[in-house]
C-alpha cells in the first residue's frame, strides 16, 4: 500500500470504512468478535500477513514442538514484514491462545503495524501496555498447542467471520478491525475521508441544536452549500 492511502486509513473510523464498502456490496469485512486489547487513541494500518490455525492432534502438539525452528506460529512473528498486520485464524476459540506476549514483543520489534486473532492472547495485560495495537476476543491462558495447531503462512483465511487475503489492507480502531480488499483500497480511503469531513461538520450542526432530517443523510442543497462554505473555513 502507498503511504498517502496508509495515512488517509489513519484518520477515519472503522465505522466510516464499514459504510464505503457497503456501498461496494460488501457486508461482511468487519472481524466479529474482536476489540483491542489496549485502546491506542490511533488507527492500525497495513497489509494483511496471515496464519491459520487448525484442530490440534495430540501427537503432533507436544512442547517439543516449540523447539522446532520452522514452526509455523515462530516463523510467523520472524517474517511478518514490517509495516504489516498479523492476522491470525485461530479458528474463533479463546480456549488456547494464538501467542503471548513475548511473541508479540518480538513481532513489534521487528515492525509490524499491528496483530490481530479471532481467537485470545495469554499474558493480555502486558501486549495491552504494549505500543503496537493488538486485538483479540478474550484472554486465554492455555498454550496455543492445546487446541490448535499452527499450519499454514499467508494464504487466504477467515478471521471472526471475515475473509482475509494476503496484502488486504486491515484498519482497527479503538472499537473493531475491517478488512479493505486491497485492489479498492485506495479508492475507499479517499471516499471515507470525505465521508469523515461531512461527519465532523454535521455532529458540529447537531450540537448546535440541528436536526438530522436533510443534514444526514444530506438531501437538501442548503446543507451542501454549509459545508462547502464550513470545510472552506477548516481549510479541509
């Protein structure tokens, strides 16, 4: 992704962004289930890097396994390339964590955006004073190995009911995370900073005691000409 679209999906709501695609016909790209582990004040922004997770078998998901250095989850967090976001299909179950916080430690020191599972991380209390964003269902204690396995690196996967492809460009804020598919990503963050400044002028008109019938949605001309006259005077 470019760095002048990076910056447009920095400034606006997952909310805003759920609305633009709507009108794309696409309903399902918010991850359901997840919120962020510790609130930022600021967007997450980059290109999905993926992991799915699959049922565990018991003889394949031993501790030993940690050792080995192609595990999957291990290699995930060393070739997660900076800038982007983890997105990890822990298959919807909180009852074994995705990763810990010395895994997400280590993800942020190599640079990642940000991480995202529709499943829980153990140790939460220290990836939320973390300050990369991170988001999960709930916390979850129990190794990941108890109930999943690590199997496969940047394919296509569903995360909490989304579709996610690799290099989609995911946002989260302080509420929830959508999936923008990447070949109308910039497009849809220049509409959704549009969308944003008309936002920021009717809440501006609604708590000076406004009405919402014609001012939004905006039907009637005379609102359109407010806001061009009120975003002339943002210089926005």
């Amino acid at each position: 992704m470019n760095d002048e679209t990076r910056e447009k999906l920095m400034g606006v709501s997952v909310a805003t962004l759920a609305t633009a695609l709507y009108k794309r016909g696409l309903r399902h790209q918010v991850i359901q289930g997840v919120g962020p582990v510790g609130r930022k004040g600021r967007n997450m922004v980059g290109p999905a890097f993926t992991l799915r997770y699959m049922p565990a078998r018991e003889d394949r998901n031993q501790l030993v396994e940690f050792r080995n250095p192609e595990h999957p989850q291990r290699v995930a967090i060393e070739t997660c390339p900076p800038g982007h976001v983890l997105v990890m299909d822990s298959r919807k179950s909180a009852a074994a964590a995705s990763a810990g916080d010395i895994l997400i430690t280590r993800l942020m020191m190599r640079g990642a955006a940000g991480v995202v599972t529709d499943g829980g991380f153990r140790d939460a209390m220290n990836i939320a004073a973390l300050d990369m964003p991170a988001y999960h269902t709930q916390p979850a204690s129990p190794t990941n190995l108890t109930v999943n396995e690590a199997i496969a690196l940047n394919e296509p996967i569903g995360c909490g009911d989304a579709p996610v492809f690799p290099n989609d460009v995911i946002v989260g804020d302080d509420d929830s995370v959508i999936v923008i598919p990447r070949e109308i990503a910039d497009e849809v963050a220049t509409e959704a900073v549009e969308m944003t400044a008309y936002e920021d002028f009717v809440m501006e008109r609604v708590r000076a005691g406004e009405t919402i019938i014609g001012l939004y949605p905006q039907t009637k001309e005379e609102h359109a000409a407010a806001f061009a006259e009120w975003r002339a005077a943002q210089g926005r």
